[in-house]
C-alpha cells in the first residue's frame, strides 16, 4: 500500500515537474501575480512605504521678495531710497607766477570766476568790459587782492579794441613798463591777455625780458676777424637762458625806411649742438644782429672795421694775409639754408643742378631730400634740355634714369634723334647735354646715334676752337671726352682747350662764375686754368654763397651748385652713376616727332647692377596629344548605385553569418552567439509541453488523483 502510494508521488512529481518546471522560458503576463494598488481618498494620500493612506500636513509657505523689495510683516515692499545729494564741484583755479628776473613778484593760485563781464578802467578812468575769465581778468582781480605789485597803468588801443598793461609797479620798487611776455600752458599766445579767455586750471606766468636773444662774442670786429654768434632762449619758470637751436642767424644792415626788411642779410645757422653760427669774416660796416625766425627782433649791434697791417717800424715787409680758401663746407650751408620744404630748390633748373653738386661733395642731408624729391616730382616739359638734365641729376644721385621714376628720360633723349642731331637744329648744347648723359646710360662710340652725334657736334665747332662760349666750350670738351677714337674728336678737344687758356682773364676767372666753373672742370689739369680757382674763392661770400649778398637768391644757388664740382675737380661723368643700356622699340607711329613724349615700349632690363641676360627661346605651351604619350591614373570612380548594374548588394551580417553555418564554414558559425542557440531550444521544448499537457491532466484523473 505504501509502496504504491509513493510511486504515485514520484510519478506525479516528475510529471509535475515536466508540466511546469520548464514553463519560466515565456511566461504569460495572466499568469504573474500583481497586486491590486492601494488608493487613497482626498485629503489622504500614500506614505513613503505605499502601504497606508495618511493625512496631508499642511506646511506654511515661505515669503519670497524680489530685491529691491523687502518683507515688512509678512508682505513684501519696496523701502523709501533717500535721494544722493549731487556732488559739489571743485572750484576752478588759475596758477599765476609773475616774474622780474631772479625776483618772484608773486606765485599763488586764483579762483576762476563765474562766467560774466566785468568793466576795468584804463589810465583815463574810462571803463572798458572785458571777459571775467580773460588772463587780464584775472592779472586784475590778484591786484586788488594782492599788496605785493600794482598795476600802474592800463591802456586802451581802439585800433585792435584792447587793453594793454603799460607798466607794473612791485610793491616798493620801480615801475616796469612795456618788456614783458605771457606764457598760457607753456605756450605764447597770440593775442592779447584780455581777449584771452582761460577754462580753468591753466598755469600763467608773467615776466619781464625778453623771449629770445644772441649773444655775440664781440660787438666790434676788424674785417678778418672771426664772428661767433649764439642763440639761445629765455627759461621763465628757472630764470635762465638756454641754447636755441634750429634758427638762423642774420647779419644785416638796417634799412632806415623799412626796418622791418632789413638790406645785405648775411645768414647762417646755427649749429644743432652749440647753438652757433661762425662767420669766418663780415664786410667792413655797422650791422643789426638777430634771428631771422623772430623777424630781427630784438638785435644786437655790430661795427666792422677794415684792418690794417701793422708797420714793424723799420721799413720792412708788411705782415701779409693768409691765403683765403674755398670753403666748400660752407657753400653746402648756404644751399640747405636755401632748400625748400619739399627738398627742391624752386625751379626744376636749380634743383637739378644742386643734386649734381650734392653728390660730387657727397652732403649726405642735400643727397636725401633732393632723391625723395626727384623720384616724386618728374618733369615733362618736352624739351630735350630738360630731359638731359634731370637724367644728370637722377645719375648723380644713384637712380635709374631709365625707370627710377615715372619718366623714362633716356628714351625721351633718344626719341628726339631725327638721324643726325638731338632736338633743336638751331641748338648745340641739347647735342652735347645728350652724348654727357648717354655715354653713362650703356651708349658707346659704336651706337649709330653716338657716333652721328659725335660728328655733329666736331662739325658744329667754330674755327676758334669754341661751340660759341666759354661755358659750351667746357661742356663740349666733357662731352667728346671718351670718343678720341672716332675720327677729328681728338683735335676738336685740343682746339677747344686752346680757346679756353687764350679767353681766361688775368684775375684767373673767364668774366663770371658759371663759365668759370664750367671751364674749371673742363681743364683742371691745366696749370693755368687753376687759377680760376682764385676767382670763385673772392666771389664766395661770408654766408658760403657766390654772388653778392644782395643779387637774387636763385641766381646765387645756381652759381654756387656750378662751382662746388668745379672746385672739386670733379668732371659730370664721374659724379653720375653707370647704368647699363636698355634697348628702346621702334616707335609704333610713322609721323612720332622727335619730342616724342615716350611712346616707345622698353624690353625689361635689369639696369643696375649690369647683368648678363641670357635670351629665352619660346616655350611650347600645349603639345599635341597625338605626339606625347599621357598616363592616366588608374582611378576607381565613385558610382551611385541607382544606376550602376550588376550591383551585389551586401546582405546582413546575421544572414551572412547563417548562410556560412549552412554551408559548413565553422568560422562563420562560431560567430553565431551561445545566447541565439539556447533560446531556440527552450523555446522548441516548450511548445511541445503545451502538446501533450492534456492528455497527461486526463491519465492523472483517470489513476484517481
């Protein structure tokens, strides 16, 4: 009996077992127990644990003020702000110092008064209105307030409607009249101190002397002695003087019609270090010194006196001289004292001519302004003169006459060759001036247009030995001077050095300074054309320019920039630069004029320094096809797929990797995961459990369980 009760148990547990054990693989929802939620009626509501309905406890609310507000008895408001009171201003003060050499007459501050009128009598008693905030405002309001000066006298001009302090008396002392100055913020101005209206806070001072002076070393001088002259200016606020620089110092002789444009200005500046200006020696006379930025005013007076050797008392030699020099130096002085602003000299002739004398006494100062001025301001005035000598300057001074600026000079030389002469065929001098400037642009003897030019000018030279002056005679013999191996150059240069000697005057000079510093530099080699050197000594004057001190300003440039190369022994074609040949195109135009202006195209040179240009051949560009082999890169070109055919198209990686289990590939199958296979089993397991669940529930009935 026991026996078959426990079969009955171990068959009913095992069939147990089958029926539910294996059910936890898909498990119904319907099958899960849930339980039902607790609700809760309102007010109650769930606690923490969800297992209880509980009472809500109310939780008083926290007052919450938004600055500016505050809470005030549980309710928010905005407190009362008290109103900031506006700042009060400083008042506005004037610094004044009023100074009498190393005396302080006063030095204090005044306050600036409200902006207003107020009446000032003058010396008559007749008041005058004038700004409240005017410098002399204020002068007279430290007056009345002040025992330590007075003002004495006030006067009135109607000419310009102001008033002008006369006289200041210091408290004791003497009065001080007329010779003082005011300075506003380190500034002198212009007008006077009642129309001068002050903002506030500036710094016045008041002294008596003058702004500026010069100091000479004697007051009386003989005619050879040395004149040391210093400018210098007042320092109001240390009461002392110091060196003035920038400023020119004029010698001159007063004009007793027209004192403020005084006669033979003799003028030099100042050294930028010591604040003097040397003259070697003044002309015997009586002379008004002063600075010629401040009009010579104030002036110091100068006697020259002519001076006379002394006799030794026995009846011997007199003492004689020493031998006056050239000073180039000084002729530079003089020529930058006369430059422009713009670095030119004026005209386009003066300029031209100082750059050339620049470089031959190499004043780096002239050198620089005249180069920027040069390049910038070129010149087209179609005439051929003109073009030669700009090329001289532009050469001298180390730019390209070919392309340094935008005027091509050299081609505007060359354009004006009718095939025998340069330019005008009434003229000689444009035929010379061009063989000067080509035969240091590339040209040579063996260039077609040199050599015609070369005869031309042999051909023009009078029977004399002259090209018609002294003066074209000198340039004509600089311009032939390395052509002697074409035929007649040679004897043309010994014929015009003859002319030369036989037409020099016995002071050694050839009647005026330019054709003696032409005919200088000609034949400096020549013993007695040397002494032409002693003419343009005598007529250098004490301000280091030729001509007379009181001829025309331009004319005395113009001599001084001949004789400065003359002096030098430097002839044109060694002070310009070599510059290498550029080839000019023929001109496009038949019927172009020898004044062309330049329509020739130039090929590209480099012209300095010379180089050695190798001609290129012409490059094939694009070859033919057919006579070259091209290699194409072997590239695979990206395709949309909508239109390419024959397309595999990549299958999932889960179907790929089930396709090679199928086909026995175990590295595909190994990729499959464990995961995948189990849940494939159970689930086959179980499906057929669901089958056979009824028939196993009917036998359990059947055996009476």
């Amino acid at each position: 009996m026991i026996k078959n009760i426990l079969k009955k148990f171990i068959v009913l547990f095992g069939i147990g077992f089958i029926l539910f054990g294996f059910n936890f693989t898909n498990v119904n929802a319907e099958e899960i127990f849930t339980p039902t939620p607790l609700e809760c009626t309102a007010p109650q509501i769930l606690n923490e644990a969800g297992d209880t309905c509980v009472d809500v406890v109310a939780t008083p609310a926290v007052l919450v003020c938004v600055l500016p507000q505050v809470e005030v008895a549980g309710v928010c408001t905005t407190p009362a702000v008290e109103p900031t009171p506006d700042p009060v201003p400083d008042k506005l003060k004037e610094q004044v110092v009023i100074r009498n050499g190393d005396i302080i007459l006063y030095d204090g501050f005044y306050e600036l008064p409200e902006s207003g009128i107020i009446s000032i009598p003058d010396k008559d008693g007749v008041a005058h209105d004038i700004d409240a905030r005017s410098v002399l405002a204020i002068f007279y309001g430290i007056d009345n307030t002040s025992d330590n000066f007075s003002i004495s006298t006030l006067e009135y001009s109607g000419v310009y409607d102001s008033l002008y302090m006369k006289c200041l008396t210091p408290s004791g002392g003497e009065s001080l009249c007329d010779n003082w100055q005011y300075v506003v913020n380190d500034s002198y101005p212009y007008v006077g101190m009642d129309k001068n209206v002050l903002s506030g806070n500036e710094k016045i001072y008041i002294y008596f002397g003058q702004q500026n002076r010069v100091l000479l070393n004697k007051n009386s001088i003989k005619d050879n002695e040395e004149l040391n002259i210093t400018a210098e200016k007042y320092d109001y606020e240390h009461n002392l003087w110091l060196s003035r620089s920038g400023v020119t110092v004029g010698v001159t002789k007063p004009d007793p019609n027209n004192p403020w444009s005084p006669n033979d200005e003799i003028q030099k500046r100042v050294d930028d270090t010591t604040a003097v200006a040397t003259f070697l020696s003044v002309p015997e006379g009586e002379y008004n010194v002063g600075i010629k930025e401040d009009y010579y005013w104030p002036t110091e007076k100068l006697v020259v006196t002519k001076f006379v050797p002394e006799n030794n008392g026995g009846g011997g030699p007199i003492t004689p001289l020493p031998p006056k020099t050239f000073s180039i130096s000084k002729a530079f002085e003089f020529l930058l004292l006369n430059q422009k602003s713009d670095g030119s000299f004026g005209s386009p002739m003066y300029t031209d001519w100082v750059a050339i004398a620049s470089k031959a006494g190499d004043n780096a100062d002239l050198k620089s302004k005249l180069a920027n001025y040069l390049k910038s301001n070129p010149i087209d005035s179609g005439v051929v003169t003109d073009y030669e000598r700009r090329a001289m300057a532009l050469m001298a001074l180390g730019i390209n006459p070919y392309n340094g600026t935008d005027i091509n000079y050299i081609n505007k030389i060359i354009d004006s060759f009718d095939g025998t002469q340069f330019g005008d065929t009434s003229l000689i001098n444009d035929d010379i001036f061009a063989l000067i400037v080509l035969k240091n642009a590339g040209y040579t003897g063996s260039d077609e247009k040199i050599a015609k030019d070369v005869d031309y000018i042999v051909s023009k030279q009078f029977s004399d030995g002259s090209w018609g002056s002294i003066d074209m005679t000198g340039a004509g013999i600089q311009a032939l001077r390395g052509f002697e191996n074409i035929n007649g150059v040679g004897e043309a240069i010994s014929k015009g050095e003859s002319y030369l000697v036989s037409n020099q005057k016995s002071d050694g000079g050839f009647g005026n300074s330019f054709a003696t510093s032409w005919a200088l530099q000609s034949l400096f080699t020549n013993s007695n054309i040397l002494r032409a050197e002693d003419y343009l000594v005598l007529k250098q004057q004490i301000d280091g320019g030729l001509e007379n001190i009181g001829d025309d300003i331009n004319t005395r440039v113009w001599s001084t920039a001949y004789a400065i190369p003359a002096i030098l022994h430097k002839p044109w074609s060694s002070i310009m630069d070599n510059f290498s040949k550029q080839e000019v195109a023929p001109s496009s135009s038949p019927s172009s004029s020898s004044t062309s202006s330049g329509s020739e195209e130039i090929k590209k040179e480099i012209a300095t320094p010379v180089i050695a240009v190798e001609e290129k051949k012409d490059i094939e560009v694009l070859p033919k096809l057919e006579d070259k082999k091209i290699t194409k890169l072997a590239i695979k070109p990206i395709v949309k797929t909508s239109v390419v055919k024959n397309i595999k198209v990549e299958k999932p990686v889960s179907q790929k990797l089930k396709e090679e289990v199928v086909r026995g590939n175990p590295l595909s199958a190994s990729a499959i995961g464990a995961s995948e296979s189990n849940n494939g089993f159970l689930s086959i397991i179980h499906n057929l459990i669901s089958k056979i669940k009824a028939p196993f529930v009917w036998l359990l009935v059947k055996l009476g369980f």
